[in-house]
C-alpha cells in the first residue's frame, strides 16, 4: 500500500517539476506578450553638434530602461546594420545624449528605440529618419561686454568656437544680431545688426542696458538661439578733444581722400589706419589687424590720400588715430568705404569727327590712366546728349545711348552746328559721370544741291542745242536757198562781159528770139519792150547773179512776164 | 490702418524691391566680371603646380549637377553657396602656403563683396525653401566638408594648400561657363 502511494507521490511531484519547468521555460518564448509598451513620439533635438534624442512612453515605467539602435546611408542606398547609440543604452530619462555617435552630418540617419526591463524588451518603435544637417539649430554665441566712455564695446564669439568637429562650417559668414533695451519698466526693445567686434554707441550714459545676441546664417535662412542675457551700465560721456570728428572720404574716379576735424588746441599728429573689409566678419585676433596707410603716418594735416590701399572692389574701414604730445592717443569713429559706390566719377574724354552727315564719336572712358580698374567693374555705357546750337534756344535736346566706346550720330541736317556732351554710366551700380566737355562741330553744306544744278543746267543746255542744232541747220538751209533764189552768185562768163553795150546790134541777141519765135507779129512791137526788159534783166543779172544756169531761170521768168505783157496786150 | 494706408505701404515695398531686383537683373554680368577678377588673382597667388605634390593628388569629385541649369534661380542660389564655401576655406591658416598676401587679399574682399550683393539680391523665398532641402546641396557640402578634412590632415601643408587652390579654381571655371549661359 506504501509503495502505490509513494509512486503517486512521485508522479505528483514530477507533475510539479514539469509545470515548474514549463513556468520557467515558457516565459522567454512568450516575451513578445509582455506588457511593454514601444516608447512613441520620437523627436531629435540638435544645436551644433549636440544631439538629444527624445521620447514618450505610456506604459508602467518602473524599473524600465531605455535603449536606441542607428544605422546610416553612404550613399543614399548604402545602408550600415543597425548599431547601438552610444550614451543612448539603458537610460531611465526618456531623454538621452548621443552626440559623439555621429559624424556624418550630411547623411541621412535612422533610429529607433525600445524599453527593456530586465530580461523584458518592448517592440522597436518606429522609425526615426533624420539627415542632421537639415534639423540642426545655430546655437547662442558667446558674448563679451565692456563698458567705456558712454559706449558699450562687445565681442561675439561664434556658435562652435574651440570646437574641432562643427556643424556650421562657414562660421565666417555668420551675421549677429543684437536685441538691446533699457533694464527699465516699458522698456523699448532694438533690434540691430552687429559684427563680431563692434561698439554700441547710439546710448544714454550712466544707464543699465540689458542685451542679448543671435547669430544668423543667411544661407540657411535660418536664426539661431540667443545668447543668456547680459546687463551692463553705461558710464559717464568722456568726449575727448584730442579725437579726430567727422571723418568723411571725398572721392573722384579712384583717387580717395580722408577728411576730419580737429578741436585740440595743441600739436597733435595723425596715423591713418585701414582694415580690409572681409576682415571685419573674422571674429578671432586677426579682424584687429589694422594697418597704417602708407603716406599718412604721423601727420599733422588733418586730410589723407588712401588711394594706394583701394586694390579691390569690396570695402575698406577706415580710421584715424590722433596722438598728442604726451602719449596719448584717441581712435576715432570707424568709417566704410566701398570704392565702387562711394565715389563720384569724373568725365569721359570726347573727340568728335564729321564726315558727309555722319557724326562720328570716339569716346575714352572716365578715370583717365586708371580707368583700366574702373572699366573692369562698371562696365560702362554712355549716354551722349547732342542738340542744334542756334540762336534759338528752343531746340530740342536729342539722346543716344551707346554701349561701346565708339558710335556714330546719323539723323543730322546740314550747314548746321550741333553740339554735344557724353555721360558714362554703369546699370548696375547705378552710377553716372560727370558730362564731358561740350564739343561743337559743324555738318557740312548740302553738296548735293550744286549737283542737282549744274545736272540740271547740263542737261537742260544739251536738251537746248540738241533742239537748235536742226533748228540752225534748216534756218541755214533756208536762207542759203534763198539767197541762191533772189541773190544768185553765178557770173556771166568772161566772154560774155560787157554784154550791155552791144547789146541791140550784137547777132546774139537772136537768142532772146526763142520766146520771139513763139509769137511773130506781136514780138516785133514787144520785141523791143521785151529787149528792154532784157537788158533790164541782164543788167540786173549781171548785177547779181554769177550762175549762167540761172540764165534760163531768168528767161523763164522774163517769160512769163512776156507772157503776163501779152496777155495785156492782147486784152488790150 | 485703413485701407489707404496699406495701398501705400504695398507700393513703397513694390517700389523697393523693383529697384533692388532692377540692379539684380545685371548681377550676372558683374558676377562675370568679379570671377574673372578672381581666377586671375588665385593664379597670381602663387606659383605653378608643384611636381612634388602631384602625387598626393586626390579626386575630391565637385558634384556638377549642381550647376546643371534646370531651373535659372537654384543654379544662382547654388553658387551663391559655392562662393561662401571658396571663401570659407582661404580664410583658414595659410602661412605655410607662402602665397602672396596682397592677392589672398585682394581675392577673399572681392569674393567677400560679391556674396553680400548676392545676399541683398531679392531671391524668392521658395527658391530658397526649395534649394535648402535639395539633396544635391548636401552633396555639394560633402564635397567642401572633403576638402576641409584634407586641409585639416595634412595639417594645412604646402601640398595640401596648392592640390586646394587648383580645385578652387577648377571650380571657379564651372561657374565661370555656367553663368556665360545663364
């Protein structure tokens, strides 16, 4: 009977063991059904390179630790396995620091993070994407305040000063702003810009102001975190005679002269110093590098040419150091010159020359032997003003813009004295020069018109004696007809000479007996009429005409008047 | 503020920024003009290329697509960002690159210039926005992160200074080319 109940004892107990063994085992099979809840809410805080990982978590948080795992891309696609996030394991806070985890500030980053207790693991959370540079913030700069003379002197340090590894790697393109008030009940808050090295002096004095100062990345459009605010007092207003007043820079083409004013009554001399202008934005020790104008050390009249240290086209600072007798020394105000703005451009050089109605220009550019600097930056056009310069003052004002340095002026009249004046100017500095000299050059008188005569007269004489010429001819045809008709030239030959005389008895003068043929009875009364006529003829043929050809001519003719006799005769 | 009072202001600011963004309209000339002025001053700094250095040569690879131009205002904002970068790595220690200092000089205040007219230049917020978060801009500051880590290496040697200024004017020259187009 003992021995059944032992073996059931036994049974039992190995029945326990197995359920004890089955309750030990189990449970790590089953710790994904733990009531650990994931942390939620991931959020990255980055200043610098300072990163705080953040989160919330719902669930019983005792005795829970925390703890994140990252991994990277190379390359956007190359990814790392995931690794553990220093100074992010096992931490109670639902905060951690793991910023000597990353150095890759360009790549994008993945986290995650879970809670643990004991041997319990929560599920991961979600995952955490983040490219660092993209949520980084600026942090404050460092601030350093001096109190002098009513002013108030300040020095900014950058964001990530002393630090090897930064995140802002242009720190020398950080600009600062300042937020400065009066550490009074409504006081006014005003904002300004600053440099790393800058004083304030817009102030009432014995006054405690309060400040603060961000920097500003442009590039990132971004605004940092201000600095912990700082108070200073203002002191008592000092103005000290031995300082050099309204310094002003007068300038003309790229010759730069500094001007001031001096109240003290005894010998003071002057040292000029100069800072390149990018220099100002350098916050360590070199941004006080000002160096000494060559020409005006130790001077005693109160003006200065810098022109030799104006070797680029950014700005320039200048300032001037006034030393007394006894040691002492004041620096004056500081004053920006920006050469290529500031100036004042003196006038271009014009040469004009006229040919038919063209006006030629020939322009040289302001600046004279220097204009080589100038052309290279402002890039000049020209404007060149060109009127008629009559008695009349009414004439119209023409303009021509140009952009080289030669051009022509075409829409002219002649016989007519125009005159002109260049002006140079560059768009984009927005600058004009002074006007040139005025040049006057008269456009020669129509040649054209005498042309147009002297073709016309041409013409008009070769129309005239193309017309004559047949005219003259058949006048001279007429008349020479004419006078063969009523003057003829033909002479009686020798033989016939003294033909008048003899004239009755001579046996030739049967020959006048053809037309006496014609008419017998009547011929011998009209004979003698008819002879008379005759010799009338004869002698007046003789008088005149040469030809003997014309001899029959006349008979004809004595003929007919014959005839026309008888004819009466017989009417009668 | 009645209406009035708003037109008026509207106008002021119209007024303004036609004025500002008329001088911007030239900015590409005078930007030619000043990375001409710059080339000749980094080749007036010092002198030919070492033999010596030639084989510590790296190819640090300048991400050109940067200046591809597919939209005219990122290519401006891309090289607004170049020059910060140039500018950033002369004005580290140079004294063991031996250039001349007048040239450095004259080269940093002209580059220095042009980025403050850059920055006054009225370019659209959204190009900005746009341009910030543009992965093509992270690529280039890796580029100059590279170089900056070779210059910290090499402990800001001669070598190291002179293999830097021939990528820096290899660089100049894109931008050079890229804005002839623009």
């Amino acid at each position: 009977m003992d021995g059944g109940a032992a073996v059931a004892g036994m049974g039992r107990a190995a029945v326990v063991v197995l359920l004890f063994c089955l309750l030990v085992v189990l449970p790590p099979h089953c710790a994904g059904q733990t009531n650990l809840k994931s942390p939620q809410d991931i959020q990255v805080y980055v200043v610098n390179t300072n990163f705080t990982l953040r989160w919330s978590y719902t669930g019983n948080d005792t005795n829970v630790t925390f703890s994140a795992e990252y991994r990277w891309f190379e390359d956007e696609t190359d990814e790392t396995e995931w690794k553990e996030l220093h100074g992010c394991q096992n931490v109670t806070l639902t905060e951690c620091d793991f910023s000597s985890a990353i150095t890759k500030y360009y790549d994008t980053h993945h986290v995650r993070i879970r809670a643990e207790r004991r041997e319990e693991v929560s599920p991961w959370s979600s995952i955490f994407e983040m490219i660092p540079y993209f949520i980084a913030q600026i942090g404050p700069p460092g601030v350093q305040l001096q109190s002098t003379n009513g002013v108030i002197k300040i020095k900014v340090s950058p964001p990530e000063a002393n630090q090897v590894r930064k995140m802002w790697l242009a720190d020398t393109l950080f600009k600062y702003t300042l937020v400065i008030w009066e550490n009074s009940s409504n006081a006014e808050f005003r904002n300004r810009s600053i440099f790393p090295t800058d004083v304030i002096d817009d102030l009432a004095p014995d006054t405690t102001y309060c400040l603060k100062v961000r920097a500003i990345l442009t590039s990132e459009s971004q605004e940092g975190l201000f600095s912990p605010i700082n108070c200073v007092k203002t002191t008592h207003k000092v103005s000290d005679l031995l300082c050099a007043t309204n310094v002003s820079v007068l300038a003309l083409d790229m010759k730069f002269h500094l001007h001031w004013n001096n109240q003290y009554k005894q010998h003071v001399s002057y040292n000029v110093q100069y800072l390149t202008g990018y220099l100002k934005t350098f916050p360590d020790k070199r941004s006080v590098n000002w160096l000494s104008v060559p020409g005006c050390e130790n001077i005693t009249n109160t003006q200065c040419n810098f022109s030799s240290i104006i070797t680029s086209s950014g700005c320039y600072y200048l300032r001037v150091q006034a030393m007394s007798e006894y040691n002492r020394s004041c620096l004056s105000d500081e004053i920006e010159v920006n050469p290529l703005v500031t100036n004042e451009i003196g006038p271009p050089d014009v040469k004009v020359d006229i040919s038919d109605l063209l006006l030629h220009i020939q322009i040289s550019p302001p600046g004279g032997s220097e204009s080589e600097f100038m052309r290279d930056y402002y890039d000049w056009s020209y404007r060149v003003l060109y009127w008629k310069n009559s008695s009349n003052n009414e004439e119209e004002i023409k303009m021509k813009e140009i952009k080289q340095t030669i051009g022509t002026v075409s829409d002219l009249t002649p016989s007519t004295l125009y005159c002109l004046k260049v002006q140079a100017f560059s768009k984009f500095y927005n600058k004009s020069s002074h006007f040139s000299k005025e040049e006057c050059i008269k456009t020669p008188g129509d040649k054209i018109l005498p042309l147009i005569i002297l073709a016309t007269f041409v013409t008009a004489l070769v129309a005239v004696l193309l017309l004559a010429m047949p005219l003259i001819f058949a006048l001279y045809q007429a008349y020479n007809k004419i006078k063969y008709v009523f003057f003829p030239s033909c002479q009686p030959p020798l033989n016939i000479e003294g033909f008048g005389g003899q004239l009755l008895s001579s046996p030739y003068v049967s020959t006048t007996e053809e037309p006496i043929e014609n008419c017998c009875i009547i011929e011998t009364i009209i004979t003698e009429e008819v002879n008379q006529i005759d010799f009338k003829d004869y002698k007046h043929s003789k008088q005149s005409s040469r030809d003997s050809g014309n001899y029959s001519n006349n008979d004809d003719a004595s003929g007919s008047k014959v005839s026309e006799e008888m004819l009466e005769k017989e009417i009668v | 503020m009645n209406a009035f009072g708003l037109i008026q202001i509207g106008l002021i600011l119209l007024c303004i920024t036609t004025i500002s963004s008329l001088q911007c309209n030239h900015l590409p000339l005078q930007q030619r003009k000043v990375i001409e002025k710059s080339l000749q001053l980094l080749d007036k700094m010092g002198k030919k290329f070492p033999q010596q250095c030639l084989r510590e040569k790296m190819s640090f690879r300048f991400p050109e697509q940067v200046l591809k131009p597919r939209q005219k205002e990122t290519v401006k904002v891309a090289i607004e960002e170049i020059f910060h970068h140039i500018f950033y790595i002369f004005s580290k220690n140079l004294t063991l690159a031996s250039w001349d200092g007048t040239a450095l000089e004259q080269f940093q205040n002209g580059l220095y210039q042009q980025i403050e007219q850059l920055e006054a230049c009225v370019i659209k917020k959204q190009t900005h926005y746009f341009w910030n978060k543009d992965v093509n801009r992270l690529k280039l500051k890796k580029y100059f992160q590279k170089i900056d880590c070779f210059l910290k290496d090499k402990q800001h040697n001669l070598c190291s200074w002179e293999i830097s200024r021939a990528e820096m004017r290899r660089c100049l020259q894109l931008i050079d080319k890229v804005i002839r187009k623009l």
